[in-house]
C-alpha cells in the first residue's frame, strides 16, 4: 500500500462489491467532488473546515471497500490483483489526507487541530485495519513467495518486497491478543503526536517580547527594528518593536542585540518551549511515546525503535549511526573548543569579564565573522533578494535539467501568500505543479519543509504528474524593503527546492516505490545547496536590490573565506540533536514516566557536549522526532550529506553544469525514487561507493 499521498483519479480500484453510497450531503464536498480545477490541483479557495470530517469517513469507508475487495478476490493472487491492487487503491483517502496535512502545518486554526485530534487515532486505526486483515496478508504473502519465479522489473520487485515488509512491519504475524495491544499503541501514538506538535505551536506563539527603548535595542541593524516595528504596530502597538521565537525574527535578535539580558530572555524562552510545567508540557507526552515506541519495537521483535526504524534505512543498525557520528563528533568538539576560545577572548576585547555562555554565542560569532573577514550579514542579505533567489534556482534547475517555470495566477491557493507555478520539462511537456509559501504566519509550524499534494505514478496507463509545495519561514518585507534572505535562508531555499525537484523529476508507475530510505532523502536537497555557493550561479541572481549591481567579487571572496568559519559549533550543536535522538530511541525498556530533563542532561554530558553549546533541538521541541518523520533518524542529514559531498565532486570534476553528469544524476537518482536499492543507484551515478573525505574537507574537519 503506498503512502498516504494524492492521485489525480477519484477512485482507484473496481470490485464486485458495492460502492459505498455518497450522502447527498457529500454532493458539493470539494474534498470529495471531482477535481476540475487546472491540473486537478486542489480547490483550495472551495474548501472550508466543515469538509473535513464528512470527507474523511466516505474516504474511510471508500478506501476499506476498495481493501475488502483485493482481500475477497476469488481469482488467485498475482502481482497485479494483489500487490499494484494495493498500490492504487485509497486515491480518495490520499487526497483528503494530503490537503489535510498540508494545510495543517502550514495553514492551521482551532478547528483543524480539533479535527486532527479526532483523525489521528482514526488514521493509525485504519492503517491498522488494513496491515492487519489476515485475508489480505495471506494474499500477498502468497504472491511474495512466488517472487523468484514471477520475472518482475526491479521496480516490480521493489514494490512486492516492500509491501511484504510493510505488512510484517505492520504487525501481519502477531498473535491476535500482540494486535489487540498493536492496535492501541499507535492509536495513542497518534494522538500523542498530534499534542505534541501543538504544544509547540502554542509555546512559539505565545511568546512576545517588545522593547522600546535605544537600550534595549542597541546592536540591532535597522532592517531587524523594521521588521519588529511592523510585527508590533500588527499587534496593536505602534512605537514598539516585536521580537517572537519565530526564526526570522529570534535569529538576528540573537546575533545582533548588544543587550546581553534580554539575549538571555529570549534564549530561554526559545530553548524552554513546552517545557514549564503547565499544560502544554511536553515532558509527559514524549516520555509516552518513547515508552510505547519500545513496546512496540518488543512486540514486533527488534531490540529497539532505533533498530526497527534503521532496518530500513541504508545505516541498518544504531552501531553504523553512532560509528559515523562519532567519526564526526570528535574533531567538531576540538574545533568547537578552539572557537569558544575565539568567543572569549572576543568578549574580552569588547571589555566583559563574563564567562561565554550559549546565549553569546550568535553575538560574538557575528563580530569575530565581521572582524575576521570583514562580513557584514545584513550588508550581505541586500543581494539576496527572495524573488531573485527563487529565480536563481530556477535559473539553475532549467541549466542543469532543462525545466522552466510559469507563475500561474489562476490556480487556487491556500493564502494569499503563496505562489504557484507551472513547470515544463526541456520538451515544454508539462512536468508538475509547484507552489511556493515562504514567510512565517501564527498558523504554521516552524521550519522549513517540501510536501506533495499529489505524488508521481502511472495510473490505468496515464501518467500522474505531481503537485508540489515549499513551505518556509523566511524574513519578510519590511520598511518598504523586499524580503532580503541570509545566506543560511538562501540555502533553505536551494535544500528544499532540491526535495522538490526529486518530486518533479519523478518517473516512478508506482507510488509504493517513490519513497527512499530515510537516510537517503536528505541527497536531492542538500546536494542542490552546494550551487548556492558557486560564484557562476551567485552573478545570475545575488543582485542588489536598490542598484542592481551583481554581488561583488571581493565579498564572493569573502564568503569563500569564511566558508568553513564556525563549523565547529554547527556540527556539534547538529550532532548533540542525533545523539540526543539516538539515546531516547535506543531505551530497550523505559518505565515510565521518564524525567525527560535528567535523562537530556545527562546523555549531554556523558557524549562530552560542552556547556556553552545547547543541542539544536531539545527534546521538548524536537519535533522532527516525536512528532514527524525522523525518529532514530536525524542522523539522516549527516548521513545524506556525505553522499551529496561525494556527488557535488563529480560535478566539480566535469563542470558545475555539465550536461552528462546532471543527466546520469538525473536519471539514476532523481528519476528513480526507491525503485531499487539506493545504493545501487548512487553507485550507477558515481561508478563507486561515497567516500567520507569531501564532507571532512567541507566542514574544515580532517
């Protein structure tokens, strides 16, 4: 059964049994009704939170028709009644969860999160339902062991091997009392995920801190108190300046405010979320789902979670994590602790006689980067407007692999924010949907992500192209100003651009084979970030945004100089986020309640995580782990970013836009999602195994 994604077809499959009757309430449902907007992306002007429910048990019910219809079927199970049976079938079901999930993250209010409160354990039930069905299984173990003789296409046999392991992984082969109590650990996983997300929604939002005074805005650059003078006259006080925990907006405070204290304020506020003891604590709900992520783990006879989720990962055990994390752990701590050094003797000969502490870090490393390379970020970030940097990316998608963008005004969006455009292949074919969201607002979760409202397959012979979203929270306009990015903002772009073009590229027939290894997602995204950095790429579109003069030479200088300048602090601080991840999930058998906060404390200390250094996400707010897909593998960054190390050597070898490497990595990576074994593909692409030593070389730690 392929992930919970959307196909452009309404219904999949067609069965002897009898349709499940649409009420006529239904009729005008727009998460239900077909899809007659351009490309059938989604109505979004149409649709409203009453839709929801209502859609989501017709595709409920829809889904389990088409399920109990492959299970019942009385011809013998084959690979096509069985297993691409499977693949197609919940088309309703995904497209109702995609728009769901999208507008969740970046779009919520009240309501959704009430209904993503009932959904979830609604959800894992019904997955649960269907890896469950003992009629179901029996049929695709049936054709499972007949693989060797069936003559598939590697693609095929992907496919039927993973929906096997999926059913195992599922819980097909527990006794009946192990399902009963299967069943309910994910249903309260679900909902558990669901609280802790919106714990930290809540904590991020609720946090406002306004000033006033030159005081306590000393240090700050002008475009930073624009900004914040916007966000408090939006709030209901002109005059002021509002600073949030939103990364736009914390980032610059933290590196510029000359005002220790309030650095300080801000950096507790920021590194305490959900985590004071109050009703929107994630202490209790992550100590829960680490307790039942074990069970189980137990139940389905793996030693740990960690083991469970890598054994589908390309590092197949915590022993080849921690053997990689520790190859990169030791040399960062060692250039971390010569760059702490940097930071104290630089708060010396700013006249402070304090010890540096976390919330200095941002601060001094900014006046060592002027002083030492005579950098100024916000002089930098005028080059980068944001309309120029997404077509800068454009620009590089279309010379590496021919595609061209067109805005199209007259899709649907979800906020008036977001951008939609159409992308063409070098044969002007229509290739994808892309839309783009870039700024913060109160109803979207942090960070930066790349979603699909539609993902890529052939479908009763007709190719599915698919509907792709950028979400961000990027700096906005202010002052009159563009949006002006950092050049940590600019690679975000580039990193999730690159997650895009793996969905647009595309040339899977079956969606169960489109997703990859966890570990080998992070390649696509990352290996695009390295063209950020190319002075030929740079010249396209880092333009001043008042003059329109091209980036400079001497600051492209610059900028390769301090290429390598405080690596030693963002590898340890990632690092101590995996490690810290890697501990929770390698528990055999925690007895809860755990105390979250000894057990953070003390794995930092006992990994040699200096004090001045606080891991980027503490537990309480480590959603990539207890609320989304990364559980014992935020590693995967790391892992994937030796790979595009790797890879990006081969494009410096031949040339930056070398038209037969883009196209081997084309068509033996990005066209290829998890057909085959990644490994396989990567070596295809790069004639061997990826060597270590480009990312050592990169982040200055041989």
């Amino acid at each position: 059964m392929r992930r919970l994604l959307v196909l452009v077809s309404l219904f999949a499959a067609t069965s002897a049994l009898a349709r499940p009757t649409m009420p006529d309430s239904l009729a005008a449902n727009p998460l239900v009704a077909e899809w007659t907007t351009p490309f059938g992306v989604p109505p979004f002007d149409q649709i409203k939170e009453p839709h929801y429910l209502p859609a989501f048990r017709f595709a409920f019910a829809e889904h389990t028709r088409e399920v109990e219809a492959i299970a019942t079927n009385k011809a013998a199970p084959t690979f096509e009644n069985t297993i691409v049976a499977l693949d197609e079938a919940g088309a309703l079901l995904n497209r109702v969860s995609a728009v769901f999930g999208g507008l969740s993250g970046a779009e919520t209010t009240p309501a959704l999160q009430s209904i993503g409160k009932e959904i979830a354990p609604l959800q894992a039930s019904h997955r649960d339902d269907i890896m469950l069905n003992a009629a179901l299984f029996a049929r695709v173990h049936a054709v499972w062991e007949k693989r060797a003789s069936l003559k598939l296409a590697p693609d095929q046999l992907t496919l039927l091997e993973r929906t096997h392991r999926d059913f195992v992984r599922g819980g097909a082969m527990l006794s009946d009392a192990q399902k009963e109590r299967f069943r309910a650990i994910n249903g309260e996983l679900a909902a558990l995920s669901v609280k802790f997300r919106d714990n930290l929604l809540h904590d991020t939002n609720a946090f406002q801190l306004f000033l006033s005074t030159p005081e306590e805005l000393a240090g700050l650059p002008e475009r930073v108190k624009a900004g914040a003078a916007d966000a408090a006259k939006a709030a209901g006080k002109p005059g002021q300046y509002l600073f949030t925990l939103q990364a736009p907006s914390y980032g610059p405070f933290m590196q510029y405010a000359a005002n220790r204290e309030l650095r300080k304020k801000m950096f507790d506020a920021y590194t305490t979320r959900a985590d004071q003891g109050d009703a929107y604590d994630n202490k209790p709900v992550l100590s829960r789902i680490v307790t039942l992520r074990a069970e189980r783990a137990k139940l389905l006879g793996y030693a740990t979670h960690a083991d469970y989720v890598l054994a589908e990962n390309m590092a197949h055990t915590p022993a080849e994590v921690d053997d990689l994390l520790q190859r990169l752990w030791k040399p960062a701590l060692k250039v971390a602790a010569r760059e702490a050094a940097d930071l104290q003797a630089a708060a010396k000969a700013d006249g402070k006689a304090f010890a540096i502490e976390p919330w200095d870090w941002s601060y001094y490393t900014e006046k060592i980067r002027q002083q030492r390379y005579d950098m100024d970020e916000s002089a930098l970030r005028a080059y980068f407007t944001l309309d120029n940097v997404r077509e800068g990316v454009f620009r590089t998608a279309n010379r590496l692999y021919g595609l061209t963008f067109t805005e199209r005004k007259d899709l649907p969006v979800y906020h008036s924010e977001v951008r939609a455009f159409e992308v063409k292949d070098e044969k002007d074919q229509h290739l994808a949907v892309f839309y783009c969201d870039y700024h913060p607002r109160a109803g979207k979760r942090g960070g930066a992500w790349s979603g699909t409202y539609r993902g890529t397959s052939v479908h009763g012979g007709k190719s599915i192209r698919p509907v792709i979203v950028n979400v961000c929270n990027f700096s906005r306009p202010t002052g009159g100003d563009p949006a002006l990015l950092s050049l940590e903002e600019t690679e975000t772009l580039f990193h999730e651009f690159g997650h895009a073009l793996h969905s647009m590229l595309s040339q899977v027939r079956y969606e169960g084979v489109a997703r990859t290894p966890q570990d080998f997602v992070e390649l696509p995204s990352q290996v695009m970030e390295n063209w950020t950095h190319q002075r030929e790429v740079l010249q396209e579109f880092a333009k001043h945004y008042r003059t329109g003069e091209v980036i400079p030479a001497a600051m492209l200088e610059k900028l390769e100089a301090a290429g390598r300048f405080n690596q030693g602090f963002a590898t340890t601080e990632y690092l101590a986020a995996c490690l810290l991840d890697m501990k929770w999930h390698t528990l055999a058998e925690p007895v809860g309640p755990l105390d979250v906060s000894a057990f953070e404390r003390d794995a930092m200390t006992a990994a040699g995580l200096p004090s001045t250094i606080v891991p980027r996400y503490r537990s309480t707010y480590f959603q990539h782990v207890f609320a989304g897909g990364y559980s014992s593998g935020y590693y995967s960054y790391v892992w994937a970013e030796v790979l595009d190390a790797d890879a990006f050597e081969a494009f410096k070898e031949k040339g930056i836009f070398d038209p037969a490497t883009a196209r081997s990595f084309r068509t033996n990576v990005l066209e290829r999602g998890g057909s085959e074994d990644v490994m396989t593909l990567y070596e295809r692409f790069r004639g061997r195994k990826p060597s270590v030593e480009p990312l050592l070389e990169r982040r200055g730690l041989k």
